[in-house]
C-alpha cells in the first residue's frame, strides 16, 4: 500500500498512523507483537524519520504500542474478549480479565415505555419501568454504552450511586432479584451521533450492538439491553 501524496490528502504521518493502527486492529500485528523499525517504515513508504516518529508517538499516547530502548515498537493493544456462555455483568466481565473499569456516566429514571420496549418487558404502554443509561470506561477510555429498561417489580432508587458497579449484584444483594438466564442478540452497525459522542468514536467506526433479555426463576421478563461496543477495542467468542 501505497501513502496518498495527492494535493488535499491527509498529512503523511496521520496517513501512517492510520495504516498501522488498521493493522493492528486487525490482528495482523497482535499484543507482544515488534513492528517494523523506523528505518523500514521509512524505506517502505518512502517518508522521513520526522514523519514516521509522529506516527510512532501518536500511537504510543494512544496505547495501541510501546517503544523499548534496545528492542523496538512493541504491539500493546489488544482487544478485550468476552465469552459467551452464561449470563455475566460487565463488572464481572472486566473482573475475569483483572481490568479496572469506572462508570463516566450513569442516568437512572422511571419512564413510560415505548412501543418497541413494551413489547420486549411484555408489558403495557401505560405501564412504568426503569431505564438505566451508564458508560463503563476502562483504562479511562469508553468501552460500553448501554441503555437498559426494567421492569418495575420493586420501587428502585433513583440515585445514580447505586448503579455505578454492578447492576445484577445490587439487584441480588438488596432485593434478592436473581437473574437466572438470557438471550443476546448480536449485530454489527456503524454509530448514531448519540452513540459516537457516548462512546467518544468516529462516525466511521463500526460498533458491537448487543440486544440483551434476561429471565427471573419463574422465567419472567426483567431486563431488556441494548449495548454499544466500539469494534476497535472489544470482541465476542463463542463456545459451542
């Protein structure tokens, strides 16, 4: 692949770092990973070492290598993987890969449902549920964008420091609310504004949506999700 040197095009060095960023992404460079010295980006793409360090060092403050004195780029980023087989919360899910997550944003209120949402609790218009709307960041970054209604079984809290962890565990500690099992539907789109500016992402970058329903011990509707994962940063394996 050649860098675009056209009149209008993008700077050399943001032309590279997009290149190489692509790469990883797509698991031809992968965590632990060497890339090619500066010396072979600059042979290969016929560019500067000036050009080539500001595509380096980007991508450095961007976590996706680190530089090492005496052994080269090393690939840093890696995709965090979630196996689906049972019902598990994101907190857990950040637990299982010793990963500190925070919630940057949480807004819990009582509302009335739509037609779409009162069809997936199996309740009425004129019936109230919850919707929790939160952004889970991890490494400070956001990694999930998730908008989840509720059936109104109890009265909830409305106070947003009830739902900064995790949701099930709250659920289960306080009310004795356990959920026993689900379904998840999953689908690749490209962001709403509303989702890009949540999870802080171009309009070019494909995202995970994750459609969630989960099921009380006398298999009732209790939840219904719709999560928003940025591709770059997360992916899904599936035991079968």
């Amino acid at each position: 692949m050649k860098l675009n040197r056209e009149k209008g095009a993008a700077p050399l060095y943001l032309q590279l770092e997009d290149l190489i960023r692509t790469e990883i992404e797509s698991g031809k460079y992968v965590k632990g990973d060497i890339l090619p010295s500066e010396k072979e980006y600059m042979e290969k793409y016929d560019i500067s070492r000036v050009t080539t360090r500001q595509a380096l060092s980007a991508l450095t403050q961007q976590g996706y290598i680190t530089r090492a004195r005496g052994i080269g780029t090393v690939v840093s980023y890696e995709k965090i993987s979630e196996a689906i087989s049972n019902v598990i919360s994101f907190t857990d899910e950040m637990k299982k890969h010793d990963i500190t997550m925070e919630t940057s944003y949480c807004k819990m209120e009582l509302i009335s449902p739509d037609t779409k949402t009162a069809l997936a609790l199996g309740i009425l218009r004129t019936d109230n549920c919850y919707r929790l709307e939160r952004v889970r960041n991890v490494e400070g970054k956001p990694l999930v964008y998730t908008v989840t209604y509720l059936k109104k079984l109890i009265d909830l809290p409305l106070d947003c420091k009830y739902y900064k962890e995790s949701l099930y565990k709250f659920l289960r500690d306080t009310y004795n609310i356990s959920i026993v099992r689900g379904n998840d539907t999953l689908e690749a789109a490209l962001p709403s504004d509303k989702v890009r500016k949540m999870l802080q992402i171009g309009a070019d970058m494909p995202i995970f949506i994750r459609t969630r329903k989960t099921f009380l011990p006398n298999d009732e509707i209790f939840e219904y999700s719709i999560c928003y994962y940025p591709g770059n940063r997360y992916k899904y394996s599936v035991d079968l």
